[in-house]
C-alpha cells in the first residue's frame, strides 16, 4: 500500500517547444518532477530559450539529447536515458508518467495523484497481446518483431513496403528472446517507479535492447512488452487519451472540443492543435480543495471519434458528392433508404398512384423515369431537393437522380415504373437491397388495346416493349440481385390482384391496412383478341402468361372485367 | 492544345507535355501585368494566400477581404483587369494585397488563369493557396470554430495536397434585382438560397476529377441540355508547388493527382464548399455588360442564356429551396463532408 504517490514525469519534446516548455510547467506546478528530453534535432537555440524560459522552475531536469527518428529505437533510448535520470535524481518517485511536449494535462495534477493513490501498485500501461488481437490501426501487426526495418519509411515509403513484401516472400523471420510475449500498446504509459527500475535494471536488458533496436516502432512495444514480465499488477489502458485514424495518424483536439474533452474527465489528451488558444487557456482545470480521483469517462468522445472514422471510412450510404464518389459495387448502400417500384399496376389500374397514396405512408410519385417528364407527386415542376421536372435533365444522369431523390426525402419513395420509361437504372436498382420491386410483366399491352393507331405500329411498339421488359427480366432473374424482386405474369395477377396487392403492401408496410377495394381496372375487353391478332402476325406476346387464351378470358371474365 | 487530344501520345506524357505548355504560357504571359503594388514582402513563410483576378468589383470587395481576413488568408494577389469603377484604388490601399493590373482579354488569357498562373509560379510556392474568384466564399466544416490555418495544418498532416469546395449557387427569394446590395453588406443576407440536391456527376477519366453540375442555373437556364450547363467542381485550395498548374479555371490541375479529393471505396473524404454570390443585384447589369464583352466561358453562352432568362422575369428561386444556415447543413444535406477531421 503507498500511502503517498509522488509522480515523475518524463516529457519528450520534438518540435514547438515554446508549447512544451507550457506543458512542463504545468507539470511542474502540479508538483510532479519533470524530466525533459529535447530531440538533438531541435537547433540549440530553440532548446537554450526554453531552458530559460524555465529558469525559474529549479527541479527540471533535461536528459542527454538523442536524434530521435520516428518509429525508431532513439526514442526508446531517449525515454530510458531520461527515465534513469528522474529516478536516480529523486528515489522518491512512486509513478512515472511518460508524456509528449504536446499532451496537454487536462485536469489538475494533483487529480491524477489521487487517482493513482486510489490504484497502488498498479501499472497503467496499454499492452495487447499482438498474437490475439489486432491492436494496430493501419500498419503492420506482429510482423513488427519478426522482420528487418533498415529502411526509414518517412523517407523510403515505397522502399520500405517493398522491403518488406521481399521478407514476407522468402519467409524471413527473426527470432525473439526467449520468455518474451510480445506485446503492444499506446506509447504513453504510467509506471509504478518499481516496474520501471526493474525494466531499466533487468539483467538481460543488453539482450532485449538488441531485438528491440530492429524491431519496427519500438515505441509502442518495448515497454508494453516488458512490463509484462515485471510488472505484478497491470491496468492495460492509458492514461493519456490518444485516439489514431485508420492511417494511424492521431486526432487532434480543437477549440470546438472544449465540451466533450471536459465531459471525458480524461488526465491528459494527446493532441492539441496548436493554434487552439481557447483549450490551452481552459485546461488543465484549476485543482479543488479535495483532489478528485475519478476515472476518466471518454464514452462521449469516442463516439465521436467512432462516428468521425465511420465516416471517412464507410461514409454516408447512399451519398454521392464531391468528395465521395464509391465505384460501382463500392458503394456501401447503394441508396440512403428503402423504396419501392411498382411495374404494370399504372397499366392495369389507370388511378393506381392516388389509390396506392391513400393505401401506403410515403411518397407515392408517377413514373419518375417516364419519358416526357419526371412525374413527381402532384407534378410540381420542381420536386423535392430541387431536382428538376424535366426528362433531359434526369436523364443527364439518372442515378445521380434516384439517390438524391431517395436521400433528401424523408419518408419512403415510391414510383411507378414500366418498359417505356428510362431503363438506364436496371442494374443499379436490381442490384440495391434497399429497392422493393414489383413487377407485373406484359401488363403494358393494355394500354396499346384502346390505341387509336395502325396495327401495324402497334405490333412495332409490342415488339419494342417486349424486348425491353425481356431485358429487364434478365436483370432481375440474374443471380446478382439484392433487391427484393416479386414478378407476376399478367395473367396470374388479374387472377387475383386483390390478394397480391394486400401482400405487397403489408411487405412495404407491415401494419397496413388489408385491402378491401381495388382501384377501377382499365377495360380489358378484347385483349386475348388483341394478343391472338398479335400472334397472327407473327409476334409472340409471351410476358402476359402461359395459359391459353380461352383460359385468361375466362379469367377475366370471372373477375367480372 | 486541344489538337493534342487527338494524337496517340500516351495519356501521362501527354498530360505532362500539357502541364510544362501550361506553366510555359503563363510565365510568357507575365508581361501582360503591370504591377501596381508590391507588398509581397509582407509575405511569411508559412501564410495561406489568396489569388483572386477581379473586374468592376468595387461594391463586393470590402465584404470579401473582410470574409477571408478573418478567415485566415494573410495575403491577397490581386489581378485587376482595367476596371473603371474605382476598385484599383481601393485595392492599392489595402494594407495586406499586392496588386497586378491588364487590360489584355479574359478569354485570350484562359479566363484569367494565365495571369494568376503567374502569381501562383512566382509567390505561391511552398504556400496554401486560394484562388477564387470575388464571389465566391468559403465554407468548410467547423470554419465556424477553426481557422483556415487549422484546416491546412491538419490537410499537411494528412499527407494532402488540395482541398475541393464544390460551387454552390445562392441566390434570393425574389428578383434578383428586388434588394439592391450595399457595399460591406453579406451577400447571404440577401442571396441566402440555395438548390439542396440536384447535382449531377460524372468522372472524367483523363484528368481524374469529378465533374459537377447541376444547381439552380442547370434548373432554369439549361434544362434542355443540361451538359452545357455550368460546370461546380472546384479544387481552389492547394498547397501549391510551382510544377503544379491549373487545368480549366479552378475546376482541376496538373498534375492530376492533386484531383483526386474523392473517395472511391465508399468513405467520404473532406471538402467544402464556395458559396457563389453571383446573383445579386449587380447581376443585371454585369449580365449585361460581360454580354457585349463577349469574355467568358464557351461564348458567353452562359450569360446569354442568364440575360435571356431575367429579362423575362425569370428568378431562381422555387418551393424546394433551402435557407442557408450553416456549415453543418451543407453536410447533412451531404454537399460538404468533414471526412476525418472530427
């Protein structure tokens, strides 16, 4: 049990120095003993001015300076010279915090005290088993222990994946030290002054440094994989909040996350934009008269950290814009919602859009693809989103049209569809799980019954839709489809289009009301004589259905049409 | 150079042979400006920039150096092309632009972009800059909150080297010429309207950019033959490179990997927008006057057909527009997306 926690930290400074000079400060009001390791890169100058900048806090200490290269062993050895240092300078340390110039204490340091007095003898150190878990975001795993890095990948990065590729082909793997569990984790941590000094002082050190030294980002494994051997007691998470993207880049904090960085109670954050002056001022929050050992809560945060990288990652289904532009079949959702196409009911039913508006919630529009104009609901000249009423103008690029549509409504759209409209968007609807298709094929015949034109040019128009809706068909009978399809000969839905209809409807909408009354069907008479002079000329009408004429007119007739 | 299309030279030499006779021109061009005032001293290493070519503007300018001060651009590259209502003044007294005069055609100098071409080679290199026009301004996610320089930090940070900001028409409720605008004034306090989702896009598969279009000018003027219509995708900020150069307007460049701002596999990167304060009251008479000049885009055809329009009566206002609020409508309404910068 230890009664008082006395904390060291060490702080690794890279660049903008003036804010790590803050930073120390900070620590050093809180009653921590810093140590610094300014990277040999940084000029003097630079270095020289913060150390003066300092003058006037006498218990900071600066390390030996070393070249530090990112996902390299120098930093490691920064970090040891440094820690050597604090602890041989004050044996009374307890803890030992490592942070970077730019991790900006949020809550008072004396918080972060009280917390660890609360956990004695626990480490704080992030540290996945890398055989278990795939820990890394972007990057590589295990490999990082078991192949060669001579290569910088900052400088080389094209080298460095072909370096690589080339181990991984002639199965090139190093061995590790014997009782050695890799494992990885954040590079901040907080030591218990006994774990590191047995870290430090381990007698195979000699040996660990040397794997260590050509294993790739050490930083994130040298002391995650060693404190596994000594420690006794491991918390494996980190104190300093630290979240990466899928590039393995870290987040940085702004103004504007004052809030949610305040509600996460986190101890310290990584990292802050530097120009974000109003966090800067506001944290690290002035200390109570009673130190506050509270956890952090970061659920707020990271969820907005989740929903960020969802975003870049997935994106919006459904969206198509300047900056996201999925390839076919990388859409991730084809369409932002479901909707619904119906095909042959316009042609059967001539009132079928108004009668299905009362029957559906949704907007119910016209034939949205139809070749005069875009028939909105009510047929506006603008629809909704502003999208225009005119054919040219859809047709310019109609899938650009369907998903803004479909995105900028709220409620479900529903159109009519059939062989004479745009067929451009086929595929791509057959293709979406978010469309529900009914089709009802041959059903465009009926109009052509009360054509007042040649037969001549109606058998033309026959043969045109036919192959169109033929086409069609093959689109929707392919095995590629993951749209919820139901086809209907037109003979099998007149033979019960009451029953249907109340199906298809409670499919879309499952509390809708069962269908008592159908819309007025279009006059049918004359149809098997219609398709019969059809065939006599030589056009086989086959998408109206198999049976035998006699038999459709006997259908017809006993739904009394 | 349009011949080149048209000869088997491989598409990558060919861009590049493109490229060079683009930066070529432009450098060629630079004696077609006078320079009026150099305070390109000022100039520090690490500020953003704005390149901007103008003409009659004077009502306009105060309320964009304004805009864009704020925003964080340090220094303004002015081009003037003979404007005779006072702007050259007005600009030379600025403390922070640097200002380049002509009177050579927009047209012979690929609307301008020649001689901003210039400015870019000569001073925007190794810099974040912006090329826009009076117009138009920007609005990217958290622009509320954050500064220009956060935005370009973080772009750096990325590894990335443009920004797009699509071309979003605003425009009033009334007629165009029913308020009349006030020097200093915003223009979304009047022209606060905008089209929420009819753009069409298509790729281009040569330059690798997508190519937008759509909006209210699509909607009224263009209806029978939307391809003429105007083009919206916009790539104005760049950390510029003087290799780089300006394909067609701030539509895309070369090399064209600076157009890939877009995703592909379904996330959603970041962008912005440029809100285009074309249509206000001045329009009218620019319409007018940009008719009788002749200097724009594919014949004036745009113009024409705007002249046309208007002086029917016509506005572009309709039922389903959409009130300008803020950023944060632009990205539910998916026209802007703040990708991975949280």
């Amino acid at each position: 049990m230890i009664d008082e926690v006395r904390l060291g930290v060490v702080l690794l400074c890279h660049a903008n120095l003036p804010m790590a000079a803050r930073m120390a400060r900070i620590w050093a009001d809180g009653g921590a003993r810093v140590v610094i390791h300014i990277d040999a890169k940084v000029p003097a100058a630079t270095a020289d001015k913060m150390k003066r900048e300092l003058s006037d806090l006498p218990g900071i200490l600066y390390s030996r300076r070393i070249r530090c290269n990112w996902g390299r062993f120098s930093l490691i050895e920064a970090t040891q010279h440094a820690a050597s240092q604090l602890l041989e300078a004050y044996p009374d340390c307890t803890h030992v915090y490592l942070a970077s110039g730019s991790c900006l204490p949020l809550r008072p340091i004396a918080d972060l005290s009280a917390f660890l007095a609360a956990h004695p003898g626990r480490d704080f150190i992030e540290s996945v088993d890398t055989n278990e878990v795939g820990w890394v975001i972007g990057g590589l795993n295990e490999e990082r222990f078991t192949l060669y890095f001579p290569i910088d990948w900052r400088k080389y990065r094209k080298l460095f994946d072909r370096c690589v590729a080339i181990q991984r082909r002639l199965r090139i793997r190093r061995k590790l030290p014997r009782g050695l569990t890799p494992h990885l984790g954040s590079q901040w941590w907080c030591l218990t002054a006994r774990t590191l000094r047995a870290i430090l002082d381990d007698p195979r050190r000699d040996e660990y440094d040397r794997f260590f030294r050509r294993t790739w980002i050490p930083d994130e494994s040298y002391f995650q994989t060693l404190a596994r051997r000594h420690s006794s007691g491991i918390e494996s998470r980190s104190l300093t909040f630290a979240r990466f993207d899928h590039r393995g880049r870290p987040y940085q904090a702004y103004d504007d996350h004052l809030q949610v960085l305040e509600e996460a109670n986190c101890f310290v954050a990584r990292k802050i934009w530097p120009g974000a002056a109003r966090l800067l001022e506001h944290f690290p929050r002035p200390a109570d008269a009673t130190p506050d050992p509270a956890p952090p809560q970061p659920a707020n945060i990271e969820r907005l950290i989740a929903r960020t990288l969802s975003r870049r990652i997935l994106g919006r289904p459904g969206l198509y814009m300047q900056s996201r532009f999925p390839r076919k079949d990388a859409e991730n959702g084809k369409t932002s919602a479901p909707y619904a196409v119906f095909q042959g009911m316009t042609d059967i039913f001539p009132d079928f859009e108004n009668w299905l508006r009362d029957h559906m919630p949704g907007d119910v529009h016209g034939h949205l693809l139809g070749p005069e104009m875009v028939e909105f609901a009510g047929r506006p000249e603008i629809g909704p989103g502003a999208l225009s009423s005119s054919a040219v103008v859809r047709d310019y690029d109609p899938q650009r049209f369907l998903t803004a549509l479909i995105r900028v409504t709220e409620r479900m759209q529903v159109f009519q569809f059939s062989p004479r409209d745009n067929q451009e968007l086929n595929w791509f609807m057959a293709t979406d799980p978010n469309a529900y298709l009914f089709v009802v094929t041959g059903a465009w015949n009926l109009p052509l019954l009360d054509m007042d034109m040649p037969f001549d040019d109606v058998r033309r128009i026959t043969a045109m839709l036919q192959r169109t809706e033929m086409e069609q068909l093959q689109v929707l009978n392919s095995v590629w489809v993951k749209a919820r399809v139901q086809l209907w000969e037109f003979n099998d839905f007149i033979a019960r289009p009451q029953a249907i209809l109340d199906k298809v409807l409670s499919q879309i909408d499952p509390d809708a009301n069962p269908v008592t009354e159908l819309p007025p069907m279009r006059d049918m008479t004359g149809l098997p004589e219609h398709l019969q002079r059809l065939r006599n000329s030589g056009l086989h009408p086959h998408l109206t259905g198999d049976q035998p004429i006699t038999k459709a007119s006997h259908i017809l007739a006993r739904n009394n049409i | 150079m349009r011949t080149l299309e048209h000869l088997p030279i491989p598409g990558r030499l060919r861009r590049r042979i493109e490229r060079q006779w683009l930066i070529g021109r432009a450098i060629k061009r630079r004696h077609a400006l006078t320079l009026l005032t150099d305070r390109t001293r000022q100039i520090a290493s690490r500020d953003i920039l704005a390149f901007v070519t103008q003409r009659n503007e004077r009502v306009r300018l105060p309320y964009f150096l304004d805009y864009y001060r704020k925003l964080g651009i340090r220094h303004f590259l002015f081009v003037d092309n003979n404007s005779d209502d006072g702007s050259t003044e007005y600009l030379c007294e600025q403390p922070d632009v640097s200002l380049w005069w002509t009177k050579a055609g927009y047209k012979q100098s690929r609307f301008g972009m020649d001689w901003l071409g210039w400015l870019l080679f000569r001073y925007g290199h190794g810099h974040w800059c912006l090329t826009v026009d009076p117009d138009e301004f920007l609005v990217y996610p958290h622009c509320d909150d954050r500064p220009l320089t956060a935005l370009t930090d973080w772009l750096e940070d990325s590894g990335r080297r443009s920004y797009p900001a699509m071309l979003l028409d605003m425009y009033p409720r009334g007629a165009l010429d029913e308020t009349v605008y006030r020097e200093g004034q915003n223009p979304f306090e009047i022209a606060c309207w905008f089209d929420p989702a009819n753009y069409s896009i298509r790729k281009n598969k040569y330059l690798g950019n997508l190519w937008i279009q759509g909006g209210p000018r699509t909607r009224t003027f263009f209806s029978y033959d939307p391809k003429s219509g105007p083009a919206l995708n916009k790539i104005p900020l760049v950390n510029w490179n003087r290799r780089y150069a300006y394909y067609s307007s701030t539509h895309m460049l070369l090399p064209r990997s600076l157009n890939w701002v877009y995703d592909e596999d379904g996330g959603e990167m970041a962008s912005g927008c440029l809100l285009h304060a074309k249509f206000l009251s001045t329009f009218a008479e620019k319409s007018a006057e940009e008719l009788d000049r002749g200097q724009h885009y594919a014949n004036s055809q745009e113009y024409r057909a705007y002249h046309a329009g208007l002086q029917e009566g016509a506005h572009l206002w309709c039922s389903e527009s959409r009130e300008y609020h803020d950023w944060r409508q632009l990205e539910d309404l998916g026209l802007i997306s703040s990708g991975n910068w949280p």
